[in-house]
C-alpha cells in the first residue's frame, strides 16, 4: 500500500518533470528565448565555448538572447539523456545546428515538488 501512495506521488511529479524537459530542448532548437528563460533559475551557470560563470537569471537571459541573435538556430539533435539516481535532476546532450555553426549542448537541470529549473547551460564549439 505504501509502494502505492509512493507511486501516485512520484508519476505526476516525474511526468511534470519529462514534459518540461521537452520543453526546454525544443526551446533551444527553435532558440525560443521566452520560453528558455522560464526555465531558468535564479543563478544559472552559462559556458560560451571557453567563457563560463553563474549568472543571475535576468543576466543569463540577456547573454543567451545575445547567443541566440549571433547564432540563429535551425534544429537541436539530442545524442544523450538521463536522469539522477533519485530522479530529481536530469540532463541533455546534444547537437545545436545555428545559422553560423553546429554546437554541443548539455543542459543540466533540477526538478523540485512544483518547479524544473535550468541549473547549467553549456555552449561548446564542434
């Protein structure tokens, strides 16, 4: 009975957390900034090939739409995921085709009872 209310739980909060995620890597392939910066958290770690620090939300915003203008994207081909051990954190790698060139993503992010949020953002050069 426990394993049950366990699983009642846990199955919304999971299908939450996978609805989200899709949403965060279809945003990225269409460069969708509204709907990224959503995602993001308060303090967002953002790498632009070999520039990386944490930055405030309104901050990490600014520089993705700035990544996004310079860097119009066409599709994201996701190579990788998976999930934490406890299921409360999850991450992508994959492909970003842009107007300039293809780059690798690896989006990092933290599922919480009501919230998925962007913890890491990563931008490398292929």
């Amino acid at each position: 009975m426990r394993l049950l209310i366990l699983m009642l739980f846990i199955a919304p909060i999971s299908l939450f957390a996978q609805s989200s995620y899709t949403a965060v890597t279809e945003a990225v392939g269409k460069g969708d900034l509204k709907a990224v910066s959503q995602f993001l958290d308060d303090n967002v770690e953002i790498s632009l090939m070999d520039k990386e620090d944490i930055y405030s939300k309104e901050k990490a915003t600014k520089i993705l739409a700035l990544f996004f203008s310079q860097n119009k994207p066409r599709s994201f081909k996701e190579v990788h995921k998976g999930t934490s051990r406890g299921n409360d954190s999850q991450y992508c790698i994959g492909n970003l085709s842009t107007s300039t060139k293809t780059f690798r993503v690896y989006i990092y992010m933290k599922s919480t009872a009501n919230k998925v949020a962007i913890k890491e953002l990563r931008f490398d050069e292929e």
